[in-house]
C-alpha cells in the first residue's frame, strides 16, 4: 500500500485552518488504498476516468462524495449521473446540456464547476474568459434546472515558473470573484485550483478546493 498516511494528517490540518477542501485524486489506485483514507475520515476522491469510476462506486462505502475531475465526453455522461456528487470539467454548453438531460432522467439536481483554460498549453480544455463571461451573463444558466454550477476549476501550466503558475491562479481568482455575481443566492462557492504540484501556492491565492493524488498515493502506474 502506497498511502502517505503522514502527509494525509499533516495536510488535512493546514487545509482545514484554511477552510480548503481536499479531493483525494485516486485515479489507477486500488480500492484497498481508497478504504485507507476513507477509514481515516477522508469521503472526497476525484477520478479521471468514467469506468474506473463506476467500479468503484460499486465496490466502495455508499457515502463517498465522487468527484468526476477528468475530461468528460457527453456519451459518457449517462454512466455516473445516478450517483456522482460533482463534476469538475464542465468545458462547454454542449457538455452542461446532457449534464442536465441526464440529471433530469435521474431525478437529480447535479453539481458542477465550469472548467476555465489557464494553462499556457494548448491541451488543457475549458472556457476562456471571454466565453465564460459571455455565458454567465446570457441568462442561458436559468435553461439548466438539474445542473448547479457551484464555482469554476482550472488547471495551471506544468511548470515550475512561480511567476507563470502565480499569473494563472490570479487570473482564474480574477474570474471567480467576478463570475460569483450572476449567484447572489450563494451557491457559486467553489474554486477548485491547485494540485500536488502547486496546492501551496493556489491556496494562497485563493483556492478553496484542492485535487491531490501523487502526495497521497505515490506514482501512478499506468501500466495496468
């Protein structure tokens, strides 16, 4: 077992002292490692990849909140709409309309956060934000009734340039802020930025929810 059981009680507590919440990014890591955490009080862990996720939301303790974090195609949709807390990557209208479709054949209102590109590199998905303006302030959110959109996501450039990660978290912040003005009720609450990498600095910035795996679980093995 790969579990870092040392860095998962130190982290909790400076996360919780900062009111951040922690997703446990458990993609390719086996149940067994996942019920480690669990036991310890951890109920947040974020998975990439659709059948993956599925197995073990069957396998696993039923109070789980499942955070889908990965890149998410719309005829894939369907498989986790039935029970996943919230989806991280909602990068287009196309993908929030079957979000809602599905929601609403599941009876179920899901949570989402619409995913900004940030990233220098041109793989990174989402809204940029002129579209991300565009759509917040178009009225169209009031078309989605099973979808709520709790706050934005973003993923920083892979580099170790401070100045560069500190200029991209900024800016998502800079869009949150501005953003969380089409939801007076105050249910756009959650900004989703920061991994094993740079949680430290996207804390610091203003993240209030980070995606740690690597820290936690040790390397991944894509080989199975």
């Amino acid at each position: 077992m790969a579990v870092n059981f040392e860095f998962y009680q130190s982290v909790t507590q400076v996360l919780a002292e900062n009111n951040v919440q922690l997703i446990a990014v458990s993609k390719t890591k086996p149940n067994e490692d996942l019920q480690a955490l669990y036991d310890l009080g951890q109920r947040a862990f974020g998975e990439n990849y659709v059948q993956e996720l599925v197995d073990k939301e069957a396998s696993l303790p039923k109070d789980i909140q499942w955070h889908f974090i990965g890149h998410l195609q719309s005829n894939k949709v369907k498989y986790i709409a039935p029970f996943v807390y919230m989806i991280h990557g909602v990068d287009s209208e196309k993908l929030l309309q079957e979000i809602n479709k599905q929601g609403v054949k599941q009876n179920r209102i899901i949570d989402c956060l619409l995913q900004v590109h940030i990233a220098s590199e041109e793989t990174k998905f989402g809204f940029d934000g002129p579209a991300l303006h565009e759509f917040l302030t178009s009225g169209k959110v009031a078309n989605y009734s099973n979808v709520r959109i709790r706050g934005l996501m973003g993923m920083a450039s892979f580099s170790e340039d401070q100045t560069l990660l500190t200029k991209e978290f900024t800016m998502l912040k800079s869009y949150f802020d501005n953003a969380s003005k089409a939801f007076p009720n105050g249910q756009f609450d959650t900004l989703s930025m920061g991994m094993s990498s740079d949680y430290k600095l996207a804390i610091s910035l203003g993240s209030n929810m980070v995606r740690i795996g690597s820290l936690l679980f040790g390397a991944r093995n894509y080989a199975k």
